[in-house]
C-alpha cells in the first residue's frame, strides 16, 4: 500500500506464501517478473530462492534486526546466508546492483563480511563465538520434547524427567529447565521442551540409551520424542 502510494504508475506483485498458493500461480508470477511486466516485487524470503530475475538492480531487506539479535544461536548464519543469497538477485544480466539493508546495528560484524562477500571470515568467526560459549559443534545437544492439553502436566513430566536423568547422569552431561517451546500451543495441544547437553556425541548416546531406557521402564502414559542434533529450540 505504501509502495502504491508512492508510485502510483508503477505495477508491483506480491510474492508470498498466500499469494502463490494456488497451483500455477508462482510460475505465473515469476513468468511476469522475468519478462518485465512487474516494476516492483514485494516478498518474502521465497524471492531469495535461487530466482534467476535478469532486470533486478536493486533490492531492499527490511528489519533484519530480529534474525540479527535472535535467542537461537543459528539465527546470526541462516541471517548471512538469506542475506548473501537475496544480494545475487541484483545486477544479474550486467546492470549495476545495489542492496540496501535496513538495520539499526550497520557496525554489526556480520554486515562488513556480507559487504566483502567474505563468508569464510564470517564463518570463522562464529564458530570463535560458539567455541566460548560451548555451542555445537563444541558440545553436543539433545532436545526431549513433550506435550497434552495441559502445559503445567507437560512441565510437571519434564521435571520428573530431569530429575531420573541426573540421577544416571555422567559429568560432561549436562541439564537445563523445562520450559514451554517458543510456538507453545499447536491445534490445543501443549508443548514444552528439555534441553540436554553433553561435551560431545559419543558421550550424549551414552547417556540417552540409560536415559530413554529408565523413562521407559517407568512407564509413564506422556507422550514425548528425543530430537538428537535440534536445528532449532
């Protein structure tokens, strides 16, 4: 609406997950952008996706900063890399390309190896920072995932839970709180999570055969799932 406002002759498309829900409709649309007829595309990251747009000289990313300041600590490297895939957008056939980031953090380390497609020093450098804080692939992870109608249920299983692991747990194994999962409530079912964690994998396995084996034995009627190796909590 702001973009239409401020060019009204312009002819601008929307690219997005609800707009191109219907069969055909993304070919359709991406067909348009490729032979001109759009001015101004507005998406999501699906425009990021490997589109090869031969008329694009510039793109926009707004309000980057939420995947910059993230609690997931594979924001920063999924941030970079979405970053590094929408800048090959621009200039594709010859023209000049320009990318401009919205961003309150411009002195971000991350945006000066974005600037100087320098992924290996940006990479290098969030391994340094995962190594300090005992991050994969310094440590390795386990998530235990439980969930039913009532989240203070769910909270009380894990806790019960934690406390038969540290009973059979091992010095490089450690525990973290019970706590509900970021997207807590799916359909009126309640989940929560139990983070576990270990010095590496070898160490982690050890653990979780005593550890499933003990819960199994008890019985329990909660539903619950390991999840070795969590892309995200």
């Amino acid at each position: 609406e702001e973009l239409e406002v401020k060019w009204p002759e312009a002819k601008i498309m929307r690219l997005d997950q609800d707009s191109a829900r219907r069969r055909g409709s993304a070919s359709r649309m991406l067909e348009a952008v490729h032979s001109g007829e759009v001015d101004i595309l507005v998406g999501t990251q699906i425009v990021a996706k490997g589109h090869d747009f031969k008329k694009v000289s510039l793109v926009v990313v707004l309000n980057t900063d939420p995947q910059l300041l993230s609690f997931d600590y594979r924001a920063r490297e999924r941030l970079f890399s979405v970053l590094m895939q929408v800048a090959g957008r621009a200039g594709r056939s010859g023209e000049q390309g320009e990318v401009l980031i919205q961003t309150k953090y411009p002195k971000d380390s991350l945006f000066r190896y974005l600037k100087d497609n320098d992924f290996e020093g940006f990479a290098q450098e969030e391994l340094k920072a995962r190594k300090t804080a005992s991050m994969t692939p310094y440590s390795a992870q386990a998530l235990m995932i439980s969930e039913g109608k009532d989240i203070r249920e769910v909270l009380d299983f894990l806790s019960q839970v934690k406390k038969i692991g540290l009973s059979v747990q091992t010095r490089s194994v450690r525990f973290y709180d019970p706590v509900p999962q970021t997207v807590q409530k799916v359909m009126d079912i309640e989940r929560a999570q139990l983070l576990i964690e270990a010095d590496n994998k070898m160490e982690l396995q050890r653990f979780l055969a005593v550890f499933t084996s003990e819960i199994e034995n008890r019985q329990f009627k909660n539903v619950w799932h390991i999840d070795v190796d969590p892309l995200s909590f």
